[in-house]
C-alpha cells in the first residue's frame, strides 16, 4: 500500500514558522525586561489586588502609558497569581511578534508581494532592538494597528475601529490609524467613512466611565510628564537621538558607546532606501497608507516635542523593516532584467546579494541568541536585588526615593518618590525647572537610592548637600560585580 506524503499548504506552514519563531524568543527571554515596562506591571498588580489601576498604594496617579495592557495583565494575574504578571508580559509580547509578524504576511499576500514579507519579517526577527521592547506594550500596539489596516482593506470596517480603539487604548498614537483610514475613503471613494469614527467615539465614551470607576484618568498622565522632561533639556530630542541610536548599531556613536556597531547592518538602511524609491516608481496603495501612518507617527512625536525612549523609537525601525522588504521586491524584479548578460555574471550577482543579505540577518540574529543565554541583564539584577533589599528590610509603611522605579519599585512593594514625575505629578513644574531633586526635599522619603554614575549631576549630588548630610545616613550598598552603575547606595532617613 503506498503512503502519500503530507503536503502542507503555505496557509498552514507560514503561521507554524513564525509561531515556532516567536515561541522560541518568547522561551528565551522569559524573566528579562525593561525597567519602565515593570512601572506596568505593578499597576497591573494593585489592579489584580483590587486597588485600581494606580502605581502607589493609597496614591491616585496610574503611571502607566498602556491602560488596556494593565488591564489585561491585572485579569491575568487575577487569575492566576498576581507575581506571575512579569512572565504573562513576556507571553504577551511573544503573541504580539507573531501576530505582527503573520499580518504583515498577509498585507503582502494579498498584495502578491511574499517577497516583501519574507524580509520584512526577518528583521523583525533578526530584530536586534527587539530586548529593549520586550515585555511592554510597543509590539502590542504595531500588531493592533496594523490588524486594523488589514480589517479596513477587507472592508470589515467595524471589526477596524474596534481595533483602532484597542490601540488607542494600548498607546495614544493608537489613534493616528483612525485618522489615515478616514482620510483613505475620503480620498478614495469621495466620502466619509462615518462608521468608524462613531464606534471609537462610542467606546471611548464606555471608557470614561470605566476610567472613573477604576480610579484612574482617560488619559495617562504619561505625555505630559514626558513633554516636561524634554523642556528640561535634559534629555535627547526623539528623532536626533532616534537616528544616533540606529546609527550605534551600524558604524558606533559616543552617545551609546555601550553598542557594538556591526557595519554589515547598513544593508537594512540601504534596502528602505530602495524600497522608499521603488513605492515613488510604482506606488502601492496599501503599503503608502501603512507607510503614512508611520510618517505621522514620528511627525506627531516630533511636534509633542518628548524625549528618545527606545520604545518610542522601535516603529521607526517596523518602517524600515516594511521598507526593506518592498526594497528586497525591487531588486529581485531588477535581477529579471539582467537576461542580456552572460547566466553566470546575472547569477553571480543575484547569488552575491543574497549572500550578503543572509549574513547581515545572521549579524542581526547573534545578539538576539546572546541574550536569549545570557542571565539576567546586569541592570535588572542590581535593580531586583535592590528592590529585594528593600521589601526585606524595611516596613510597608516606609517611601522610598529613586530616579529608576520600574524593577525597584516592583519588588520592594513600597511606596515611590519618583523625581521624574511619573508616580508624583505635583514633581512635574519642578522637573521642567530642572530640579530633579525637589520630590526628595519635598517628600522626604524614608529611604533614598543613589547610583554612583548615571545621574550623579542631576539627583546624585544630593548626597553633597547639608540638608542631605544631616537627615539621611547610609544603610547599605547594593552591588552587581562588572556593572559599571554599581554599587546602589541606600540612605536611610535619620528617625
């Protein structure tokens, strides 16, 4: 009797690919993350326990920049446990990847284009930014984002602005798809597209009171606070930082001297590049009104005027990353145009650039792997451990001051005086002002964290201050052997 051989479809085979793909990142960086993304997860936490959606116990102010991930965090440690709201990020920004991942396939697919998501999804993989977003809400809001562009051009246009909506709701910007969408149709066919914005009118209107009984704002309180920090030029304009930042990777920066520039990387720059040419050639309509929503996207935080975070900077690369396959579609057409040549100069040079497309993806890969091995990063360890310290040895009653509360605000469970406004919004006026150490003077904390590097002129310096010398002694030094920020020193308020 003859067997048949299982033929599996490429609807079925794609999904599995990039399932197993994000499964595996997911399993390798499980326990790892950002310090911000942690700001997250302890309100997430307060809401699994029941006391809103608030960062302080007994505080009124949030925190968080990603209302609907909070959300869905808190149900999820309700669950199970709320300690389990770290890991369930993870999990959430694997599905994320690949979600994002499966309908980028699927805009090229219908747009006969497989060769635009073949690379377009490999950097996304071979993403070498990607542990600097993991656990938070960046690939979270990109994959809602864009299912609703997809929704749209199926012409499911309810399913769309719910979509728009969980966005929004995800982060602010959320609503810029919204926005490119309408205007679509009206440039299109002639007309508005009255649907849409009436259902996100609608269940915004849900969220307001929804809002009211959690306790917490319609809007994070997030923009404001992040608008005042770039007024206190202090930290780095977006775009300018954004640019620098990508340029470490490639040919180094002293802005980020701690990144390995890897010159193969120019490749990803070089096919948006080409890809950016080959759209003005042949215009897409999909891939331009995507593309538009990015452009605003970064128009948008360049007139909010907010600082470079590297979330903030991560749709930058998506962009490039779309780009670089719509470049990648353009030069494997134009290998169709080198039949007049000899066979082996046309498959030298087709094999040549594929080649080197491979290894800049392999470049981009090795750090993904180093860090999937890797333990725990430095930072984040001295952080727990300090945030463990912490919870272990002071009461519950007690505050505490640090400029970094994301992982040491976490685990210490304890009441945070943010000098950066985040946790406390009266901090705001006074960071604008520059003076980062007024939520210490004001609040007096019982307990205040310094780092001996980073910051030192802005909140460090403190410890120079009589005022400082006479009210706080240290109590303990936290360190993390090889971390050039260590040790933590921790002051303890004289009683």
């Amino acid at each position: 009797m003859k067997i048949k051989c299982c033929n599996i479809r490429p609807t079925i085979l794609v999904p599995l690919i990039l399932f197993v793909l994000s499964l595996a990142i997911t399993l390798g960086f499980h326990g790892k993350g950002y310090d911000d993304a942690y700001i997250t997860y302890r309100c997430a936490h307060n809401f699994a326990e029941g006391n809103g959606l608030i960062y302080n116990t007994g505080g009124n102010t949030s925190a968080t920049t990603t209302p609907l991930l909070t959300i869905i965090l808190g149900i999820l440690g309700k669950i199970t446990s709320p300690n389990w709201i770290p890991a369930w990020g993870g999990i959430i920004s694997g599905l994320s990847l690949f979600a994002l991942t499966l309908l980028i396939w699927m805009h090229a697919k219908r747009e006969q284009q497989q060769a635009v998501a073949v690379i377009a999804v490999a950097w996304m993989f071979a993403n070498p930014f990607l542990e600097t977003v993991w656990g938070g809400e960046s690939l979270m809001a990109l994959a809602l984002a864009l299912g609703s562009f997809y929704l749209y051009f199926e012409k499911r246009v309810i399913l769309a602005a719910i979509l728009c909506f969980a966005a929004f709701m995800t982060r602010g910007e959320g609503v810029i798809p919204l926005i490119v969408m309408i205007t679509h149709t009206l440039w299109k066919e002639k007309r508005i597209e009255w649907k849409m914005p009436v259902v996100v009118a609608l269940l915004m209107v849900v969220w307001f009171f929804v809002a009211r009984l959690l306790g917490t704002s319609f809007l994070p309180n997030t923009l404001t606070v992040k608008m005042a920090q770039m007024q206190s030029g202090v930290f780095g304009p977006f775009v300018k930082t954004t640019l620098d930042w990508y340029r470490a990777y490639i040919i180094g920066s002293p802005t980020f001297s701690g990144v390995q520039p890897q010159p193969i990387l120019v490749v990803l720059p070089v096919l948006a590049g080409l890809g950016a040419f080959a759209w003005l050639l042949k215009p897409s309509e999909r891939w331009g009104w995507i593309m538009l929503w990015l452009v605003l996207y970064v128009v948008g935080y360049s007139v909010l005027s907010v600082p470079f975070y590297a979330w903030y900077a991560f749709p930058i690369y998506f962009a490039g990353s779309l780009c670089a396959g719509m470049g990648h579609h353009f030069v494997e057409q134009s290998f169709g145009k080198l039949e007049p040549f000899s066979i082996w100069a046309s498959n030298g040079i087709k094999w040549s650039y594929r080649a080197l497309l491979l290894f800049a993806l392999a470049t981009a890969v090795y750090p993904i792997v180093k860090y999937s091995r890797a333990p725990l990063p430095q930072q984040q360890k001295l952080y727990t451990n300090a945030g463990l310290w912490l919870y272990n040895n002071t009461k519950e009653t007690d505050t505490v001051g640090f400029f970094e509360i994301g992982f040491l605000g976490y685990y210490s469970e304890r009441y945070m005086v943010d000098p950066v406004g985040l946790a406390n919004s009266d901090v705001v006026p006074h960071m604008q002002e520059r003076d980062f150490t007024w939520a210490f003077r004001n609040y007096k904390p019982d307990y205040i964290i310094l780092s001996p590097v980073r910051w030192y002129d802005r909140i460090g310096c403190v410890q120079e201050k009589e005022w400082f010398k006479s009210q706080y002694e240290l109590a303990a030094s936290i360190e993390e052997p090889g971390y050039f920020d260590s040790p933590l020193s921790v002051y303890k308020k004289i009683r």
